[in-house]
C-alpha cells in the first residue's frame, strides 16, 4: 500500500501489508444472486460486473475474513476499488454484514481497510440502504464492547466514508489520500482539495492520525493491544510525581498537536514508579517535597513554568501512546491530549490530560469522546487536570463551551470503569472539575484546586489587589487543604 497513487493497493495487499506471514482466512457470505441486471434492471449492469471480476479477480467490491495483525486475532474486510469503484451494492452489503456478524460471534475487533466511491448507482436505492444495513451492524458491535478501526485508503467517500470510515471508533488514514462524504465529481468546483484529504480531514479533527504505510502495520497492532477485547481490567495507577528538574519527556514521546500527524503512535518511557494499580497512596501522608505554606504560594508554584506538564507525565506513564484527536465535528484543540495507552507491563489505559491552557469545547468534546469509549470497552482512565478554567472567549461561547463542559461532567458521572484522576497543576473551577474523579482524585505538591482563581475572587469581592494572598488563603486551595476538605484523596510528592 504505497504513499500515494499512482498504484493502488488491491483489498488482498492491503489485508497482507497488515497481517503479512500470519495469513489471513477469507471467508464469504451464503450465496444470494442478484436478478439480471440488478435490482433495477440496469442495462448493461451484469457486463459490467463481469469485467470487473475479470479484471480484479474478485466476486465484489468487499473480501472479508480473519487474520492477525501483530499479535491480535481480528476480523479483516478491505474494499476493492476496481471493482467498479470499491462501491456498495446489495452483495457489498451481504459481505460488509457478514463480516461485522463474524466479529460479533466470535468477539474480535474489527478492522476495515476502506476505498471506495460510494454507493453503487446501479442498483439504486437498494445500494443506497445498505448504508442503513451497515450502521445496524456497527451498532451491535459497539453494544456488545468491541472495537471498531477504520484505515482510510485512496479514495474513501461517499456512503462508505459515513458508515464503515467515519463511523469506527478509531480512523487512521493513509498520507495524500482523499477522503470525504462528496467526491471528486459532484463536490463544488470552487472546493479546497485540502479539505478532501487525510491530512485536511485530520486538521478539521475527523481523522485520529495519519500514518505512512510503513508504520501501518506497528500502529494497527498496537490499537489491537490497547482496544482489546479485555477480561476486567484494574484501575490505572496514580502516576508518580516529577521533579521540576526531571519532568521533560525524553525525545520521540511526541506532542498533543503533532503526534497524530507523524506515526500515529507515541512512545514514553513508561518508566514511572506510580502506587500499585488499583491503590492511592495513603491520605494526609507527608510528601518528599514541601507543601506550600500560603494559598498564594500554592498558586505561584502550579504557574511556575519550570513545573513538569502533562506531557512529562504522559510519557514517564505510558510505554505507547496512541492518540485521539479531534471533536469529530471540525474542531480540535491541542492544549488537552487525548488517547489510549500502553505500559510497561502491557495494562491499557485511557488518558485525558490539560496542558495548561484554557480548554476549548472541542477539547472537552473529544475528552467525552474518550471516556465514553473506554467506557464502552472497559479500560480504566487516567485524567490530568491542568487548566486556569475553560475558555471563556466569545469565539468558545459559540462553539457551545457549556453544553461541552456539561457533556464531560456527563461522561465522567456515567463511566462505569474507575476513573483516576492526578491533579498536577491548576485546577481552575468547572472547567477543570468537569476531569476530575468524584472520589478518586489526587493532587500533586505543585497543583491547587479552586472554585475561582483568587484574583477573579478579590476582583468580585472588590478588594484591592493588594488582598489576593489572603482571599487565596481564605479559598483553602493548597494541595494539603484539599485533602482536608475530602476533595482529594492524597498527595503526590
């Protein structure tokens, strides 16, 4: 599966780039043929198909089967764009049911390797329905906890692109690949091609990662491992604490921004020394490093640049890391990362981590994302919390900031795996709360929490700025405080 065109990549060799020697087992729906001519009598139709066959080797647009990729066992289905266009007809729809019905039945994830057009106008609006047939089946996967991961190839559009694409949990897409519901002939003439591509799909956030073909293979298999299916999983560790000399991410571990754009997949040390999985560490102990004696200190030292960030803690957490990007509704924001992981013992775990900035409705979006699919696949989360507050910019108020917020509260009081929560520097009221774990939440020496920042406080309570320290104190919002309050478990030192 090269790069870019202009040789395209079979459904067979797409399906052996990925499972290579460990093979792969085709399987075929129970035979059900069309009428002449298809179900709308289309002249000429049959000739068609047969030239295609002759041409691909294939019966339809769509080969199925299982195979293992890594060392994950999956059901595979990968279209064949030459065969009139990798498009979905009636016995496209057998096979792409069928296929989702073998994953079902044998409680494997599923992967589709996706080029097509679209739907096939020959067999008219009973192509066109097997849309609908394919969103059932997807459905009843998601219901019974399984994976779904979508690699989009050249071209991917139309109705497979909303269904079978779009509709995965996880999309990975191949560089220079266009990729859209319109396609080439019937989108605007005046349209940006950008906007069609994988990497202008990954920008306007509907797209998790663009991945070369060479690294595919590693991406995908690591996507297996962290997705599962899982037996019951534990709790994820509380990381350890970082030393503000010792907190930068050693080279490769990737960005929140970036990162999707290059592998697909980031690596970490993984090397942290957290409290066993599942246990905090025990409440009210003394830290190694000072607690801060004033309100106003405990401010100074959660804005100190020279702090560690999420990004430290990410990659001293995780050995793999495999983001998540983008709100799926054109917005991404890269001051949260977002994403599953890998550690070092091989555990799985979700992560929803603030960079420092005021978080944006799409980065609360896509934290609801991921809470929810770790949710429905039964992996513990691991949440950062770092943020002066949400975004309060005209700009994010349009963009729906509180129906955002509201929708990660949501997510996080439905989840019904544990959910860990590190504060690991500002805990700027809502918009910070909406991460953090009734219950199981942790504070690191270099954080605060508060229901507003102290100089917002003074400034409502119309003291001169001069009282700030005080009205900090008066907030009880160091880390020790916090503690006392019931509010957080523990302090990480």
């Amino acid at each position: 599966m090269p790069d870019a065109a202009p040789a395209r990549a079979t459904a067979r060799e797409a399906i052996a780039l990925l499972t290579g020697a460990a093979g792969f087992t085709e399987h075929r729906p129970p035979p059900s043929p069309l009428p002449p001519d298809g179900p709308l009598g289309w002249a000429g139709y049959d000739a068609a198909r047969e030239r295609a066959s002759a041409r691909t080797g294939e019966e339809e647009s769509v080969v199925y089967g299982t195979g293992v990729v890594g060392d994950r066992a999956c059901v595979l289905l990968s279209f064949e764009f030459g065969f009139l266009g990798g498009s979905l007809g009636r016995q496209t729809g057998d096979r792409l049911a069928a296929a989702y019905e073998l994953a079902l039945t044998r409680r494997l994830p599923l992967l589709a390797l996706v080029a097509t057009g679209g739907s096939r106008m020959q067999e008219g609006m009973v192509a066109l329905t097997q849309l609908q047939r394919v969103a059932a089946a997807s459905v009843r996967l998601r219901a019974a906890g399984l994976p779904q991961i979508a690699v989009v190839r050249d071209p991917t559009t139309g109705g497979g692109w909303a269904t079978v694409g779009a509709g995965a949990d996880v999309v990975l897409a191949l560089p220079g690949a266009q990729v859209g519901f319109a396609g080439s002939r019937v989108r605007p003439p005046d349209a940006d091609p950008y906007a069609y591509s994988a990497e202008g799909q990954f920008a306007a956030g509907q797209v998790d990662a663009v991945v070369p073909a060479d690294e595919l293979t590693a991406t995908v298999a690591y996507w297996l491992r962290a997705l599962g299916p899982h037996e019951e999983l534990p709790a994820a560790p509380v990381p350890g604490a970082l030393s503000a000399g010792g907190g930068e991410p050693g080279a490769g571990a990737g960005t929140g921004a970036g990162a999707g754009t290059g592998s697909g997949a980031a690596t970490g040390s993984g090397a942290g020394t957290p409290s066993a999985a599942g246990a905090a560490p025990t409440a009210g102990s003394v830290p190694a490093a000072p607690l801060p004696e004033t309100g106003r200190e405990a401010v100074a030292r959660a804005r100190d640049p020279r702090r560690p960030r999420a990004e430290a803690y990410l990659a001293d957490y995780f050995a793999v890391r495999l983001p998540l990007h983008g709100d799926r509704s054109g917005s991404t924001d890269p001051g949260l990362l977002c994403g599953f992981g890998l550690r070092a013992d091989g555990q799985p775990v979700a992560y929803v981590a603030q960079c420092g900035t005021p978080t944006r409705p799409a980065g609360y979006r896509v934290a609801a994302r991921t809470i929810r699919l770790a949710d429905r696949l039964g992996i513990p989360v691991l949440t950062l919390v770092d943020t002066p507050g949400a975004a309060n910019d005209a700009e994010a108020e349009r963009a729906g900031a509180g129906a955002a917020i509201a929708d990660t509260f949501a997510a996080i009081a439905a989840a019904r795996v544990p959910v860990t929560t590190l504060v690991i520097g500002e805990g700027g009221s809502g918009g910070a709360l909406a991460l953090a774990a009734p219950g199981n939440t942790h504070v690191t020496v270099d954080s605060y929490f508060s229901v507003i920042a102290p100089e917002l406080a003074a400034a409502i309570l119309k003291r001169p700025p001069s009282e700030t320290g005080a009205t900090a104190d008066q907030l009880r919002l160091r880390p020790q405080d916090l503690v006392d309050l019931g509010f957080a478990r523990s302090i990480v030192g």
